[in-house]
C-alpha cells in the first residue's frame, strides 16, 4: 500500500492535535505494512455530504495521486457507504477510512478462534451497508424497467449471506460467553481455598501492557513498539498472600474514535473486564497527551459499563521523563488524578514492587468490604 493521509481540519482544532492524530493515522497505516508519501488537510466546518471533503479537493488529491503514484487514500476520519463509493469514482484508487485500517491490523493479528470470530463480525457489519446501492455499480447488462442486472442480483445474494453469517457469528459467540462463563465457575472452585480476586489490565495503545503482565506475572507474552501488538485476551493467575489468589487479564489497547463495530463485535472479550473487580489502567507518562488518551480509555470502558470499577493508575515509562528511579517521586503527572496511582518503568523494573504493594491494598480493601 502506497498512500495517501486526508484529514478535515474543524474551527475548534489545534494544529498540534490535528498532526498528532495524524501520525497515529501514519502508524496505522505502517502497521499492515504500508508506506505513506503525504498528506492532505482541508479546513471544513462539517464534512461534505458527498465526498467528506469538498469537490475542488477531490480534484486536487486525483492530481496529486498521479504525480506521487499512491495506490490508496487513507481517511482519517468514519466514511459512509455513499462516500466511499463516490471517492473512489473520482480518485480510481482505494479508499478506507480509519475503520478499514483497524479491522485490517485486527484480522492480521488475531490468534484465538474467538478474536477470529469478533473480528470477522466486525468487517461483516461494516461492509452490510456499504453494499446497498452497488447493484447498478456491480451490473454492466442493462435491463428491462422492474428487471434487475447481473449485479444487482450478486449484491443481493452478497447481502442475504452476511446477514445469514452474522446471525451465525452472534450464535458462536453466545456460546462463547456461556463457555467462559463456566470456565470461570471452575477457576473459582479450583480455588475453593484462597479469595479470588480479578484484575484487569486496560489503556491505549502501544502503552506496555503486555510487557506489565509479564513483569508481573512472568510468562511470557508478545511484545512489539506497534498499535494493537496484542488483541488475543490472556489471563494469568498468581498468588497475592497464602488466602489471596488474583488473575491478571491483558486486554485489547483502545484508540480514539475506536469503530463502534469493534467495540460491539468485541464485548465477548471485553466482558473480562466487566467481570473484573480491580482495573490497572496503564498510561504512557512520557506521552505529553496521556490525559486525552485516559479520557478516551474512560470513554470506552464508560460504554461497557465499568467505569465505576476500583481503579489503579499506572504510569508506565518513566525512563523515557527521568534518569533515576528516585526521581520519579518529582513527577507530578498523577496528581491530575483523585484515584490510586504509581510510577513506574517496567523497562528498568521501577515501582513495581510499590505497585505490587498497591494492589495488595486494594484488594485487602475489597476483601473487607466483601466481608
């Protein structure tokens, strides 16, 4: 993939956040292998109804396609059906939008035969309106009035199967939940003899959540510096003290704006959190927009119900702000926040025996509420 950034610039709009999102776009797009050669920003109060941008830069971005030999338009920003089809009308080239880049990086990475199945429901759901109105582009054979040509019978025998396969996906997943849902049942009797407790790790991409886990729990775990290194849920045990058991689950790292078809189509993994009773919420402290990126995390788990959960902060990276680990007291990130925080740099080991420490008293906290 050879593409092309466009991006809509709005009156309320920083120029810094309007880059910043950008480069997030740019990372997306390295992440299923593709190169970018530019891009493009329009200033807009709205998006246009036909083409996202305005016409003049349609014909704009057509020219610059030519000269630069893009082979994709990559918007940064949620495209209709109707909009996509008239871009790529105009452009010849292909066009996604941020949702086509994160099912992609999705599908490519997913291991569990349950992820497999989220993931596909989730590109079932985005393609389902986007076939409406391509029986006339997909039909070449013109046609008696109240005949249909060859395409518009494909598209409608194309949208009869998705419908049928997403029931079908739904069904799976069911079963999934009612599945893990006993094994979970199982885990608890298996520890009939130490207090159960669950802990959730959740945070915006690319933070180190997957390299926490390990820290914590030593079991080895993909770890990559990429959006969405990893999306397969796990879930490791460790004992807290002789009658404190916890389970430690890594969940999927969220974006801003994540499509709402991952999230829905994801809620069979993302239950692990509404099941869990303590969050680690990991945060990037040398990340100069960590608090935006916690509004966001927040946002997300807000949708899924669990906001309200016990929360730890967890201020990963400190390394990359300060040179010595007693240096990282003078870091005055968490003070934005009222809940429990710790710095810490899994890199350098840093802070993890204080965040241990933390989260035995939480759940000691919990344990006595629970009592």
């Amino acid at each position: 993939m050879r593409a092309l950034l466009v991006s809509l610039a709005f009156p309320n709009q920083k120029k810094e956040d309007i880059r910043e999102s950008l480069e997030e776009l740019k990372e997306l797009v390295r992440a299923v292998d593709g190169k970018v050669l530019g891009y493009v920003v329009q200033k807009r109060s709205s998006p246009d109804v036909r083409f996202y941008i305005g016409a003049g830069k349609v014909e704009e971005i057509r020219q610059i396609l030519e000269g630069i030999s893009a082979d994709t338009v990559v918007f940064n920003g949620f495209l209709s059906p109707s909009q996509i089809h008239h871009l790529e009308s105009a452009l010849k080239v292909k066009v996604l939008d941020k949702a086509d880049l994160v099912l992609e990086i999705f599908s490519r990475r997913v291991r569990s035969k349950t992820a497999k199945l989220q993931v596909e429901l989730a590109r079932l759901e985005l393609e389902l309106p986007r076939l409406y109105g391509k029986g006339k582009e997909l039909s070449r054979l013109g046609g008696g009035v109240g005949t249909r040509g060859p395409g518009e019978q494909e598209a409608e025998m194309r949208r009869r199967w998705i419908k049928r396969r997403i029931q079908q996906i739904k069904e799976e997943l069911e079963e999934v939940k009612r599945q893990r849902k006993e094994q979970r049942k199982s885990r608890e009797r298996l520890s009939a003899d130490k207090k159960l407790i669950k802990i959730a790790l959740v945070g915006y991409t690319n933070v180190g959540k997957s390299s926490l886990m390990q820290a914590l729990t030593g079991k080895e775990t993909f770890i990559a510096d990429m959006p969405f290194a990893t999306l397969d849920t796990k879930t490791s045990g460790m004992n807290l003290s002789q009658d404190i058991r916890i389970l430690l689950t890594d969940t999927v790292g969220f974006i801003r704006d994540l499509p709402h078809e991952l999230i829905e189509s994801f809620k069979a993994t993302l239950e692990e959190l509404q099941e869990s009773d303590i969050l680690l919420h990991v945060v990037d402290i040398s990340d100069r927009k960590w608090l935006e990126k916690v509004k966001v995390v927040k946002k997300v788990l807000s949708e899924l119900g669990v906001e309200d959960k016990p929360t730890i902060y967890v201020f990963n990276k400190a390394d990359k702000v300060v040179e010595k680990e007693e240096d990282t007291e003078f870091l005055t990130e968490p003070a934005f926040l009222s809940e429990k925080s710790v710095v810490i740099s899994v890199k350098r080991g840093w802070g993890l025996r204080k965040l241990m420490d933390v989260i035995k008293q939480t759940v000691e906290e919990l344990t006595e509420v629970g009592r």
